[in-house]
C-alpha cells in the first residue's frame, strides 16, 4: 500500500474548494437570515409555553417543559452567533414580524387540544424547513452554518414526542370537551376558559390545566392537610410519599417557568430567559421523577390529588413576579426537606430514593442560586427584597379574590409557612 503525500489532500478540506459555493454570502446577509431565525424560534417558545399551562395532557407538558429548553438554547446560539457577526440582540428585537405575530395570535387564541394537534404542520415542520432551507456559506461563514446543522438536529430530537403524538393529539383534538364535572374538581373546570393575561398583543393562559386522570384541591400545598394524607407507620415512607407527591406536582413550577418565558422574551436578557427555559425542563424531569418513583411503589401516582393553588396564584401575576414568587418562597423551601430524605435514604440502603433525590436537590439549589443572582441583577424594581415585597403583595391579594386565604394573615407568614401554602 502506497500512502500519499500530504499535498494530495487538499481535495479532502472539510470544505468546499469554491470560495463562495453560497452565492451572495455575505456578513449582513447572514446577519439578517439569523435574526429572521431566531424570530420564528422565540415564536414557537411563545406557542409552547402558553401552551405548557393550558394544555391538558400530562404527558404532553413534559415534552413541552423539554423542548422549551432545546428551543431556547437554539435561539441562544442564533442569537449569539449574531453578535459576532456585529449586532447584539436587544429584548425587543425578539418580538415577532406582523406575519408572525397575527399567526402566533390566532394560535394562542385556538383551543389549547387543537392547537397542539395542529402545532407539528403549523409551527415544527415549517421550522424545521426554514433551518433546513436557510444556507451559510459552509467556508466563509462556518460558525453560522454550524449553528444552523446543530439546531436542526436539537429541535429534531426535541420535536420527536410531537410528531410520534400527532395521530393521538388529532383525535384528542377532535374528541368533544369533556362534561362539566366529569374531571374531577372545580380547580380544573375553571381553568378550562382561562382569562388570558396579555403581554404586547399577546395572550396567555392564566391558570394551568390537569387532564382528567387527575383529581386536584387547591386549599394548601401542605400534602399533610391533603383530604387524602394517610400517615404510615413509617416516618421515612410518609416524607417519602410527601416528597414524591411535592415533585410529581412541580407540573405547576414548569407552568410557573413556562409563563414566565412566555411573559419576558421581549423583556429580559437572554441569560435569564435561558436560566427560565432550563428551570422549565427541570421541573418537568422532577414531576417525571415523582410520577415514576410512585408508579415504582406499586401505587397509581393519579391515585394521589393533585395541588393547584401554586399555578392558580402564580398565573394570574406577571412573568417577574411569578418567578421572583416560587424563587424566594418556594425554592428555598424545598432543599432542606430533600437533603434530610437523601440521607435517610442512604443511610437505609435506599440508592434508587437518595441518587433520584440527590440530583433533583442538585437542580433545586442551582435553581435558587442562578435565579436570585438574575433577579437581583434584572428585576425591573432593581432590588431583591423589593421585588419579593411585590411578589409576596400580589399572591395575598389574589388569595384574597380567591376567597382560599386573608390577605391581612397572609402578611403575617414568614417565608417557611408561605412555602407550606403555594410550595415550589
Ligand atoms: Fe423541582
Ligand atoms: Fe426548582
């Protein structure tokens, strides 16, 4: 076997030898097919996010909590690769082109069933299709080129549950809505035409929806004043069960993200709308976690009620208070109760328990770290005990209007009881 010289190579570049096998290539060029990508990303950020609270299905909030985060990282690296190319992106920009915007509109005002039913033809492949059809010079702009192949292939992935979905969702879709009462409580009977909260000319949901395999309260987030808290025997197994249902019913700290995203894209910087789409899919691991870990007991995780008056208090604010509200009264709320299971579990032999635990205490405590240091730095009120004053006004007053609590004794809790009633 002969071997060739190194100059016989040069054909095998991982470029083309053309210099400019993109014709027309050029900076701005380049510049202005990225912004136009990026618009269409937070576009369907917006229609997935209003969509994680109002959207039914269990199942189908966890792949929304998912790809909100897939979807945020692209129109990160878009958006990134547009300021070296000479043009930061400002929160405005992010607002949709009038195309965009009415189609976007029409879409969040369309029922929430047949919205997702309809979201793979309408928004993902036609997203797919203009990343796939976008051209960067693969030589001359090979950073731009990159980001266009690797987004292609996150949102592919990100994308696969909706499309494997798409004949359940259609069904689903046209199946008639449920009669009042049959799906359990009031809680999810009322969010069913949920008052949109505007935000520019758009709208989102303001109260989450549960699909009927659950039956919800809304009175605590205490699971041990539940009407369904049995204690055991075991001290160990009742802050098991507690814990457990704590996390399978984060459903509502993924809605509580996920509107948050949806309220800011045209507000915050891009750091902290990508810290809020991570929190978005953590939560929606950690309801994952605990729906298994319950399944794993052989008892039926629907079985357990499911509390709604996190979302219910936390929908009706604004993205900002939303997310200063479960950061400095719930996050911190959740660590030390974890931490104490972690060790019991492996002090017991319980690896499965105290590895599942251990990582979610991991999330929760980059959760309150990340998220105090962004609101500190980015809270329009400039200030953290501020913009918890606000947070914690807010959630007395629509407690109040809720008829679940007075406002006067809500001023009287400190922060450890405030976490007891809306939890994380
Ligand atoms: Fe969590
Ligand atoms: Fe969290």
């Amino acid at each position: 076997m002969t071997h060739g010289t190194f100059t016989d190579l040069a054909p095998l570049l991982p470029w083309p030898r053309a210099f400019t096998s993109v014709p027309g290539a050029e900076p701005e060029r380049s510049r202005s097919t990225l912004a136009r990508l990026a618009n269409d990303v937070w576009a369907t950020v917006r229609l997935l996010a209003a969509s994680a609270l109002d959207v039914p299905g269990f199942e189908a909030k966890l792949a929304i909590g998912e790809a909100l985060h897939a979807l945020t990282e692209v129109a990160a690296s878009v958006e990134e690769r547009t300021a070296e190319l000479g043009r930061r992106t400002a929160p405005a920009d992010r607002a949709p082109g009038t195309g965009t915007r009415s189609r976007l509109a029409a879409a969040l005002s369309s029922p929430a069933g047949a919205r997702l039913a309809a979201m793979p033809d309408d928004w993902l492949r036609p997203l797919l299709g203009t990343f796939g059809s976008a051209a960067f010079d693969p030589l001359l702009d090979g950073p731009s080129e990159r980001v266009r192949r690797r987004a292609l292939l996150d949102m592919g992935d990100a994308f696969t549950w909706f499309f494997e979905a798409e004949g359940r969702l259609a069904e689903a879709a046209g199946e008639a809505p449920p009669a009042p009462g049959a799906s359990g409580s009031p809680a999810s009977q009322a969010s069913c035409s949920p008052a949109p909260r505007a935000s520019g000319s758009l709208s989102r949901p303001t109260m989450g929806v549960r699909d009927a395999r659950f039956r919800t309260f809304e009175h605590t987030r205490d699971y041990r004043k539940a009407a369904d808290w049995r204690c055991s025997a075991s001290e160990y197994e009742d802050d098991l069960i507690e814990l457990l249902r704590v996390n399978r019913d984060e459903i509502d700290a993924l809605e509580t993200f996920a509107l948050a995203l949806f309220d800011l894209v045209e507000e915050a910087p891009l750091e902290a709308l990508r810290h809020l789409a991570r929190l978005a899919w953590d939560e929606a691991r950690h309801a994952a976690i605990g729906h298994t870990l319950l399944a794993e007991r052989g008892v039926d995780p629907y079985g357990y009620e499911c509390s709604m008056i996190g979302i219910r208090v936390r929908g009706a604010m604004s993205g900002w208070d939303a997310w200063t509200q479960i950061t400095l009264f719930g996050e911190l709320g959740i660590i030390g109760p974890m931490r104490a299971l972690v060790r019991e579990a492996q002090k017991r032999g319980d690896d499965r328990v105290a590895a599942a635990f251990g990582f979610v205490c991991r999330d929760e405590t980059m959760h309150l770290h990340d998220s105090r240091r962004l609101l500190a730095e980015h809270h329009p009120l400039g200030d953290l005990s501020a913009a918890g004053e606000r947070a914690r006004a807010h959630a007395g007053r629509t407690l109040q209007e809720l008829g679940l609590f007075e406002a006067e004794q809500f001023e009287k809790l400190d922060g450890r009881q405030i976490f007891e009633l809306l939890g994380e």
